[in-house]
C-alpha cells in the first residue's frame, strides 16, 4: 500500500525568500565574473548584465506563476514533470539539478579565491572542497537553521555592497568625464557579437534567483512570499550588478581587470584608501565571503530538494527520499554535496560558469513552455496565486532567448547540454518507463483533448489538494453561500440519481436553468469517477458558464445514499460507497479558482474526526448549516431572557451593535428559518446564526456567551 511522502515544515518566511534568491544570485556573478566577461565585451559588460536582467523576467514570472500553484520541493523538476510528462521531468529535473551544482561549486571556488587573502597556504580548489563539506553538514542540521544563517550572509552582503556603490560612485565622480569617457571607449571592442556572447556568460549572475522555488513546500503564505521575494531580489540584483559593475571598468585599467578573479577587492583598494590600513579591502574580502557562502550554503539547500522530489515520484532511487533525524533530505544532500567536489576538482572556473549558463537557459525555456501548458490545459484546479503578465508574448520570448543565448556560448557549452538531455533520456527509456509506479502524465495530454485516455486525472486531484493545504479564502466567503443554501434531509432511502435529479431542481429555480442539464452534469461526474468522496460525505459539483453565482444543495440521508467511486485512478468507478452527507455545487465557469476553493472549504470541513457523528446528529435545517461552517468566523447564540443575550430580546437588528465585519446571517424561530433584515425584532428562544471576520466573532462570543460554570 502506497504511503503519502513526508512532507517538509513551512518554515521559510519572505525574508528567507528573498534572502535564499539574493543569496544565490550575488557571488561569482559580481565578485568573480566581470573580470572573465570584460576580456569578451570590454565596457559593454554593463549592458550585458542589464540585458541579462531583463532576460531572466519571462522566466521569473512563470517560475512564480508555476510555484504558487505548485508549491512544492524540487522546482523546475516538479514543474515540467506535471506539466510535460515524466520524460521532460526527467530530463529537467537532471538539468537544473546540475546547473544548480555547477553554480554552487562556482561561488565555492570564488569563495576560495577571496580567503587567499587571509589563508595564503592553501589551494583555492582545496578550501572550495572544505566549505562543500561544512555547508552539507549545515544543510543536514535544518532548512531553517541554514535560513537563519543566510539571513547573515545576505545582511552583510547588501549591506557592505551599497557602501561599496556609494563610495564609488563618488570615486567615478571625482575621475571626471573625462577620465570616464576614456575608460569606456570604445564600448564595444569585441563588436555585438561579443556582447551576445557575455550576455550568455552573467547570465548565470541571476540564475539563482528562481532556485527558492526548489523549496516552495516550505514556504509559509507561497502565493504572497515566492513572487514578492524574488520582486525585491532581482531589484536589488540589477541594481547593484550594473552600478558595481560600471564602477569597476571605470576606475580599473582594462588590461588589469580583464585578468582579475578579485575584481571588487582590487576596485576597493582603489577608492577606499581613505580607511585606515587595509580595511576596505578587508570590507570587500568579507562582503565576497558572505556572498559566496550564501550561493554555496543556498545552493546546497535548493539541488538536494531536486533528488527528493524526483525519489518520491520513483524516477530515481526512492532512498533519497528519506528525511533524516532533523527532518531533512539527508541522502539527497550527501550526493548532491559529493557531485559538487567532483566538479570543483575537475572543471576550470569559465567552464563551469559556461555550463551552469547554458543548463539553466535550457530549463528556462522549458519553464516558459510549462506555463503555456499548464494555462491551456484547462485544469480547474491549476488556480496560482500569481499570474505572469502579458501571456503568451512573455512566455515566447522566454522560450526563444535561451536559444540564441545557448548558442552564443560555444560549441562545447551545446555539446554538454545535448548530453545531459541524452542522459535523461536514456534514464527515462531504462529506469522510469518500466517501473509500474510511475503511472502520470502531463498536463500536456489535457490540452488535446482527443488524447482523452491518455489524460492523467490524478494530476488534477494533486493540484486540488495542493489548493486544499494552501488554505486560500474564497472571493464570495463560503459562509454566505452555506447560510443560504438549500437543505434535503431524508429519513428513507433514496437512489444517489433520485436525490441528484431533487438537487438540481432547487438549483435550477435559483439558477433559472434547466434541471435536466444540472443533473446530467452531476450524474456524469459520478459516472466517470470524478465527484470526490471522502469521511462519509460526497462532493459532486458542476461549472457552467450561465450561472452568475454559486448556489448549494445540502443534503442529509440518515440511511445513507451509495456513490459509485474509483479506487484506482483510472477514471472509472469500480466501488460502491455509502455516504451520509452530499453537497450539491453549481458555480459560474470563470474563475474555476472561485469552484476550487469552494470545494477545498467543505472538504477540509468534511475531514475533520467530528464532522460526520455531529452531522448525523443534528437536529434542524440550522444545526446541519453550523456543523458545516463551524470555525472561527462562526458563532451560534440563543436569545435568552434569563442570559447575557438578554438584552436582545424585543430589538431590530438595526438597533443591535455588532463588530465590524459580522452579520446575523440566519434566524432559527419556532421550527422556521429565515434571512433576517434591518427591522426584524429578535425574540426570546430565537436561534442565531452568526458570521464574520474572525476578531469579531471573537468579541461577540465574549460578549454575550455564557461564563463557563464554576467549578
């Protein structure tokens, strides 16, 4: 019997997000890269890292897009497999994980560079190998602890980075036009070509910007924190990349700095020579080792959740899906941890930038591909918290640059990346193909919809259950639409089609539809498998563009009603089941999020241990409504003479001050329900049903609920 995974602790707040994007994005690309990339465009270094910025937004927004409707480990692999099928999760998966190695085990690398200034004795390649080390072990210990000491890092970084902007920019200003002038003519020695080709180079610079979305699953509020972080990461990054960058190539010599792996600390000793000794090179040396350890330590943190994810979806071993004592992916750390020394030891550092380039440019476009999928697939529940601008036109341009880009590269970069799209491949065709687990497939076979039995229903149940952990709130609050649905409570045996047919007619007169194509929408979910059950209770539900409003049929059966429901994913009913509760949902077709969340309510209500022994045992129309919303924005009173909700008896409700934000949504008097107004006057032994913002709810209960006995 298959087990849900472990899954892993929210814990990650908005500063941790942007400080994991920030971190991994502000090392080798600022304090080790602009040296290697004015040797191929001279002065127009600067433009190629703005240029490098923008290019990264089509992937920035459909990683955001993708992240916050799929929050969950292992990123860009999770995204594509869901997407476009296990193979390109295969191939994707490998890809970014290596990219993600190649970038970390550069910054590492460069991180060795700057503590020759401190530790001249040892190999840089040996104190690379020794941080890979120390920063496995930290990632061991927990995603938080090693969050907490990136919130360090990245402190110290921007921090020490904007004086270093501030005070050269003073330093330009002091050189005079002149002398700037000089320093950037000509602009382009190395013609445009060049400039494509650096442009290709940084844009590993920014790579590490969508690498937070590999830990989306322990992210706390993803739809908010994932896209607002890597926002404010990227300003910053542009910024300061461009302006540092600008100057360095103005207040360096071009032949000095086209050979320099220490660019910023040999720009700093040139403007900092008003600190005593040599402590602005010791600001810049520290500012470097803050910004390396960040993109190594957050580089570690984010490729381990790539073997994990694929572990618990069987295209890999499932052991390295195994979290260890402190909650993390021990396996995948280690392996990830001993890829990373195999490539400092045996690659030069242009090449592993090139290559770590030319991985991400490919996992980009295919990102940017994901979300054309995902959008015209149509899947209701695909509902992300942010959606990317100006699709598809974004999306296009984000599949087409990496092409140009990849190719600017050179032959070996290609020659690479074609490889590791063959490795996945043939790991696909000789692992994942054969093994029985492996039953998904991508969004992709939801777009043609004349591949019909190759559609993978599973995926939409996912993303429902993604939606359901998110907890979103609805935009018409659930509340409302419970108090003023319709109820059927029966004490003989009725058949599921017979009940449905009684359902649709309510809905139709509320929706002035036709009942005979509500329920043939209702029956025809429950033929195909599709209307969940779960805890007793059934869920049918249907979209159609005429409604304007959701509308509910609430249904109680105290002998129970017998659903037919599928047990093995193959969208056809093989089992019967009896259920005690039903509830009939008729929504609009747009938005389906509306729908999504609506069902995701009652279902989160319905798996609750109480739910059902309290539903049975009900005993009014008033009674079923409240155990169906029982929550915080939720209070039930009785306007009780002898009480402290006697002073409400003989007033309108216009005259009772309530908080702001409640309402009394229903009136239980004497059998009868009804929606109260303005002028009805309460009346003693009436039961109210209440709703609200929660702090309000929380005011009236304090105010007028009985004071707990004595003991």
């Amino acid at each position: 019997m298959s087990t849900e995974p472990a899954r892993l602790k929210k814990t990650l707040t908005l500063f941790d997000v942007y400080a994991i994007s920030t971190g991994a994005m502000f090392s080798s690309g600022f304090f080790l890269l602009p040296g290697l990339a004015t040797a191929k465009a001279g002065p127009a270094t600067v433009l190629a890292y703005f240029l490098a910025g923008v290019l990264i937004l089509p992937a920035m927004f459909s990683v955001a897009e993708l992240s916050t409707a799929m929050p969950r480990a292992g990123g860009a692999y999770y995204f594509l497999d869901r997407s476009l099928g296990p193979l390109a999760g295969t191939v994707g998966g490998l890809g970014t994980w290596l990219a993600l190695i190649l970038k970390s085990a550069f910054a590492l690398v460069g991180m060795g560079a700057y503590l020759v200034f401190f530790v001249e004795d040892i190999p840089i390649k040996a104190l690379a190998v020794g941080l890979t080390v120390a920063f496995a072990l930290l990632n061991i210990f927990g995603a938080k602890e090693t969050s907490g000491l990136q919130r360090v890092f990245v402190t110290i970084l921007v921090v020490v980075l904007s004086f270093f902007v501030v005070q050269g920019i003073g330093a330009v200003v002091d050189l005079g036009g002149a002398e700037v002038s000089r320093q950037f003519t000509p602009f382009l020695p190395f013609g445009a070509e060049g400039l494509l080709a650096t442009i290709g180079l940084v844009f590993v610079s920014y790579a590490g910007l969508t690498k937070v979305a590999s830990v989306a699953e322990e992210v706390q509020d993803p739809d908010r924190n994932l896209p607002l972080g890597m926002f404010l990461s990227l300003a910053t990054a542009t910024a300061i990349y461009c302006v540092g960058v600008f100057i360095m190539i103005a207040v360096l010599e071009p032949s000095e700095l086209r050979s320099d792996l220490t660019p910023v600390a040999t720009a700093a000793e040139a403007f900092f020579d008003w600190l005593p000794g040599r402590w602005g090179l010791l600001l810049i040396v520290i500012a470097a080792i803050a910004a390396f350890a960040s993109t190594g330590n957050a580089g570690i943190l984010a490729a381990s959740r790539y073997p994990l994810a694929m572990a618990r979806d069987h295209l890999v071993t499932p052991r390295l899906a195994t979290l260890g004592r402190f909650g993390t992916p021990v396996p995948a750390i280690v392996l990830t941890s001993v890829l990373m020394i195999f490539v400092i030891v045996a690659l030069d550092v242009e090449g592993i930038a090139k290559l770590a380039s030319a991985f991400q440019l490919l996992v980009f476009g295919l990102l940017n591909v994901a979300v054309i999928v995902m959008r015209e697939s149509r899947i209701p529940s695909y509902v992300p918290g942010y959606r990317s601008p100006l699709y598809p036109y974004v999306q296009i341009v984000g599949v087409v640059a990496p092409i140009f880009l990849i190719a600017e590269l050179g032959l070996l970069a290609i020659e690479l990346s074609l490889a590791v799209v063959l490795v996945g491949i043939a790991w696909y065709v000789r692992y994942v193909r054969p093994n029985a687990e492996v039953v998904r497939e991508g969004a992709i076979y939801h777009l043609f919809a004349r591949l019909g039995q190759r559609r993978y229903e599973g995926l939409d149940g996912e993303l429902r259950t993604i939606l359901k952990e998110k907890g979103l709130a609805d935009e018409t609050p659930f509340e409302h639409l419970v108090t003023r649905a319709a109820v059927v409570d029966l004490d003989e045996e009725r058949s599921f089609e017979d009940v449905a047919h009684d359902a649709a007619v309510l809905l139709a007169d509320r929706a002035r539809l036709s009942p005979a194509r509500i329920v043939q929408g209702f029956l025809d979910g429950s033929r195909t498998g599709s209307t969940p059950v779960s805890g007793g209770a059934a869920l049918p539900h249907l979209r159609l563009p005429e409604v304007d409003r959701p509308e509910l049929v609430m249904v109680r059966s105290r002998p129970g009603l017998v659903v037919s429901v599928d047990t093995t994913g193959d969208a056809r009913p093989d089992a019967d089941e009896r259920v005690y509760a039903a509830f009939f949902l008729l929504s609009p077709e747009e938005p389906p999020g509306r729908h999504l969340r609506t069902l995701a309510n009652i279902a989160s209500r319905i798996d609750e241990e109480p739910f059902l022994r309290e539903w049975r045992r009900a005993a009014t129309e008033q009674d079923l409504k409240e155990v169906l919303i029982q929550n915080d924005r939720y209070l039930g009173l009785t306007v009780d003479p002898a009480g402290p909700t006697a002073e409400l008896v003989g007033r309108a409700l216009k005259d009772v001050t309530l908080p702001p934000g409640v309402l009394v949504a229903l009136v239980h008097r004497e059998g009868q329900i009804a929606v109260p107004g303005g002028s009805t006057v309460l009346e003693a032994g009436d039961r109210l049903t209440v709703i609200g913002e929660a702090a309000g709810i929380r005011a009236l209960a304090d105010a007028y609920r009985p004071a707990p006995a004595a003991p």
